[in-house]
C-alpha cells in the first residue's frame, strides 16, 4: 500500500480524534494542503478574511467544547497577525492547536521567501512552540500538541510544518491521541477546615473564577452561597482549566 503523504495524514490524524474543523487564513505554501481537503467531506476548513479571526473564532469553539480546536495560519505574516489573539487563547487558557507551514527544511540556509522563525514568534504566547523536521515524527507530533493543549491548565500550542514535511509519505499509524484524566478531589482536613471558616465567617464573599463553569458546578456554588447568605462575584483574575 502506497504511503499517503504528509498533507492527508494530518487531516485523517484529527480526524481519528474526533475534530472535524480546521479555521484558518490560507497562502501559497499551504496551496497542497487545501488541496487535500476535497478528499475529506467530513472535515470543514472555515476561511475567513484576516488571522485574528480565525484564532478567535477557534477559541471560541475550544472554550464552548472543552476540546482541541485547530488553526492554521500562513508562514510569518499570517502567524503574526495572529499573535494578538493567541496572547488572549493563552490568558483564557483555550485549548488551540495552530499550525502554519513554511518554505522547508531543505531551504533552511538559503533565506527563502518569507523566511522566518516561527517558533520563536510563537512561543511567548503558547504552552508549548516546534517544528517537525523529519516525516516520521510528524503525527507523533501533532498528537503531542494535541494532548498538551487540553491538558490542565489548557492552552495553545504551536506547531510548524514545513511544505517538505507535508508532501512526505508518512508510514507511521494513525491511532487516536490518548487523554488524560486529570480530575482530583482536595484533602478531607483541608475540606473540612475550609467549611469551618465559612461557617464563622461575619461577612463572607465569594469571588467566582470560571473553573466552576468548566467544572459544572454552578448548582453546587449556588447552594453553598445561599446557606452562607454570601453574595458572588465573577472574577476575571483567574483562570483555572
């Protein structure tokens, strides 16, 4: 069986995990990419008309779902554009894999168009911020991105595709990305030594961050606040997924 190529694997790869839209703001090195969409109807690319869009666009949807949602962005200009937006996903902890395509690996030392180093713009406003440089980790890759983008507390993450790398066949398998279950509970003593300090509180206040709607605990605030007669206030401060 003939290996697929780079460009596939990636859309079969976020397919197999569940996502079945990519937002972004295409240009010429991703002109293969979207070629390979045609052979894909289930996966939808949403084009809109400027970069900062589509990061918010993708945020939106990743804080609504709880779940990975994916950008892609032209080389260095797209991703600039971008950069506002992903500074905001990173403050909002949404959890974005983004991904942008450049000249390639064999250009490297020959100042191609548009060269840039993505990473670097990339990695102040993410998790985490790479470039894949040979064909056979690029799946390992983008399941790595994937799992660090949901994992609490969840963010964005970056990740490079050279054009190179892209039209690669890629023999490697392509297997769901595992999760991890991260959910904890505090220590009894703790619990209970917290519930003995409402309770003698005077006047108390609560300031409610947004993990209790990550969390669904809303009802369970509620009550908490009626048996104390504590008024609630939304916090922006903090962020907790």
């Amino acid at each position: 069986m003939t290996a697929k190529t780079g460009r596939f694997a990636i859309i079969e790869q976020l397919l197999a995990d569940g996502i079945t839209y990519m937002f972004g703001n295409p240009g010429t090195v991703e002109q293969g990419f979207l070629d390979a969409l045609e052979s894909y109807p289930d996966f939808h690319y949403i084009l809109t008309l400027q970069e900062t869009i589509a990061v918010a666009m993708a945020d939106g949807m990743a804080r609504a779902t709880k779940t990975p949602a994916v950008v892609q962005l032209h080389s260095g200009v797209g991703l600039g554009n971008g950069i506002g937006m992903l500074y905001q996903a990173m403050r909002g902890h949404a959890p974005l894999v983004v991904i942008s395509s450049e000249a390639g690996v064999r250009y490297d030392a020959m100042d191609s168009q548009m060269a840039a180093d993505l990473v670097s713009m990339a990695r102040p406003v993410t998790k985490w911020a790479t470039r894949v440089v040979d064909p056979s980790s690029l799946l390992r890759v983008l399941r790595r991105a994937l799992k660090m983008a949901a994992t609490p507390p969840m963010g964005p993450v970056f990740v490079c595709l050279p054009m190179d790398i892209l039209d690669a066949p890629v023999e490697e398998p392509i297997v769901p990305t595992p999760r991890l279950n991260t959910r904890t509970m505090p220590e009894p003593a703790a619990l209970e030594q917290a519930a003995a300090l409402l309770a003698g509180a005077q006047n108390p206040m609560i300031l409610m961050g947004d993990g209790v709607a990550v969390a669904g605990a809303q009802a369970e605030l509620t009550r908490v606040a009626e048996l104390l007669g504590a008024p609630v206030w939304g916090s922006t401060r903090r962020r907790s997924i």
